[in-house]
C-alpha cells in the first residue's frame, strides 16, 4: 500500500481525489489549515470510505509543522499539492496574501520532500496559465501566459518554480495538472464544494440560489462572439478530475514519464456556455434560476476549452460524466449540506 500526502485535502478537489485514492488501497495523509473548508469533510470521507485518513491541520508554509509531518511518516511515495488560496477577484485585492500563501507553501513543501527523499509532486494548477488563448481548442502545447489575476499568476510561477527545481534535481519527479472548471460533487451528496462567503464561481452560485441565499445570479455579458452571447467553459465533473489524479500518481510511481516534468489539460474536451449550465441545472434540478445579464466582467475570457489527447493517450484517462450528471450532483451536495428537502 502506498502512503501519499495530499495537501488542502479536506477541500473540494482535494476531499474528492483523498476519497479515490483511499478506494484504490492508499494510505492517505491530510495537510490542511481549514481555510477554506470545515473538519466536517473528514467525517463525509469517512462515511463514503470507512477509513478516517490521518490530518494535520497545519500552515504550508510553516516548514518547521511540516517536517514534523514527515519525519512521522517515512515511507511517503509521493505528494498532490491542492493547497492554496483561489478566489479570484480577492487575490487582486490582495496580491501580497496570494503571493505569500502560495509560493511559500510549495517551496516549504519542495523544501521538505528533498530533505526527506520524497521525490514524486502532483501540481494542482490550472487553465488560467493559458491566460486569453490564441487557439482553441487549448492544447499543452499553448503558450503559458502571465496570469490575468495574482492567482492564476501564481500557479503559472508554481509551474516555473517545479521545472527549475526538476532541472537541478536528478531524482526529483513532477506533473502538473492544468484543470478546466471542476463542478458537481460525489454521488453519495457527503462531499462537495461548500464555499466559504459569497462564491467565486458559478456552480456554487447556482445552487446557492436555488437553496434561497441569493437573491439571483448575475450573468456577466451576453454579447460574446458565442452562439447564446455568455461565456463559454469547459466544465469538468469533480469525480472525473479525482480519477485522474490517481491515474497521475500511479504514473509517477511507475516510472512511465516521458520527462521529469509533465503538464497534463484536464477538461472534457467541450465547451458550455453559463446560459447551458444554467438549463442544464434547471432541467435536473427542477428549479428555475432567477438570472440577470449584466456587463462583462473585467479579466473574463470569452472561450476556454481544452484538447484532452495528450491527458487521454498519456494517462490513460477520459472525463465521462456529462453536463447533466454535475449539476444534478452539484444540487443534491447541496440540498444535503443545507438539509434541505427536495
């Protein structure tokens, strides 16, 4: 049995892939400062696996915690890295927070794998590298950007900081992950994305709208050069990016890379429009949105979709959950977390 760290593990992509990883026979070790997500997630870890993975709620960039960590584990094989602050509009609010938070952490954590001889690192990143894409639909081949938001420059930097510290390193392995816009939650509705405040994103929004926090959804621009006029994304299931992890680290441990460092696309390989999620969650839901258009929103790109072939062929991985089954698992994550009844 391996043991793998996965840090910001009781969060919505982290919870998801901690409960993949422990169905497949690993031993699983949670670092997370709660943040951004609540100690309950263990409890719907637990119900969904009956293994209650061990957790260390402590700061990434604190080395000195996390040293201890792993000196108590010696036989760590490797290590997915999800922690860190992702709200969008806040980190140009506070830029220094974001720079501070994310960068420190994963040099912390490189930092203390070498001294410890874990060699494998699974990189959450994201779509937003790509910054405006020059071509769609996006391939690994893109040209990285620098980030539209303090986060998205953070994960781009995250990514230079892996590749340098690969070239110096002969046993140091690394794959970063570029992720879409995971949605929907696991189909037992124990775990999901819960976040905290006013949300960011727009499953969330929806589904907080129909549970009655909000009072609508704004729609922000519908003069798009896209078929209804709204924004187009590429919308993951969060089931299918968990798997796909797994796929990663087994790939790691195998020794099957191509290269020390790899960047993978995470998507569907199809573009949704908001106003298609919008009918797609109204359709499984049975819930009709009240939604306002309203003008663009600064820094939003028009479409981002990506080409999954590389992800496909390499990792031997495809998304095969559709529009339809996220939102309808996005609604009953939150009818249960809401105690709402349908």
């Amino acid at each position: 049995m391996s043991k793998i760290v996965v840090t910001g593990g009781m969060g919505f992509i982290g919870s998801h892939t901690v409960v993949a990883l422990i169905n497949k026979g690993v031993e699983v070790i949670i670092i997370d400062n709660l943040i951004n997500s609540t100690i309950e997630t263990l409890d719907g870890i637990e119900a969904i696996t009956s293994v209650r993975p061990a957790f260390y709620q402590i700061d990434m960039a604190d080395a000195v915690e996390l040293e201890k960590v792993f000196r108590a584990h010696s036989d760590i094989k490797a290590v997915i890295h999800f922690a860190a602050l992702k709200a969008v509009g806040e980190s140009s609010e506070k830029p220094i927070l974001y720079y501070r938070n994310n960068l420190l952490s994963l040099i912390s954590l490189i930092e203390v794998m070498q001294s410890n001889n874990v060699s494998n690192l699974v990189f959450s990143s994201s779509a937003t590298v790509y910054g405006e894409p020059d071509t769609l639909p996006i391939t690994e081949k893109n040209p990285t950007k620098r980030g539209m938001s303090p986060y998205g420059n953070t994960k781009k930097i995250g990514e230079e900081i892996i590749e340098d510290t690969v070239k110096t390193s002969n046993d140091f392995n690394a794959i970063s992950l570029r992720y879409f816009n995971p949605i929907g939650a696991h189909e037992s509705g124990k775990i999901g994305e819960l976040p905290n405040g006013v949300p960011n994103n727009l499953m969330p929004f929806i589904t907080q709208t129909a549970a009655g926090l909000r009072k609508e959804l704004l729609v922000f621009g519908n003069d798009y050069h896209t078929p209804d006029g709204t924004a187009i994304r590429d919308y993951i299931h969060v089931v299918d990016l968990a798997d796909a992890h797994v796929k990663t680290v087994q790939r790691l441990l195998n020794k099957k890379q191509n290269a020390s460092f790899e960047v993978f696309n995470l998507g569907t390989g199809k573009g949704s429009s908001v106003l298609e999620v919008i009918h797609s969650f109204e359709k499984t839901s049975g819930y009709k949105i009240p939604y306002r258009i309203v003008e663009r929103r600064k820094g939003d790109v028009e479409q981002m979709y990506a080409s999954t072939t590389l992800a496909n062929k390499e990792l031997n991985w495809e998304a095969k959950l559709n529009l339809d089954d996220m939102t309808k698992s996005a609604w009953e994550w939150e009818m249960n977390a809401r105690g709402i009844e349908n």
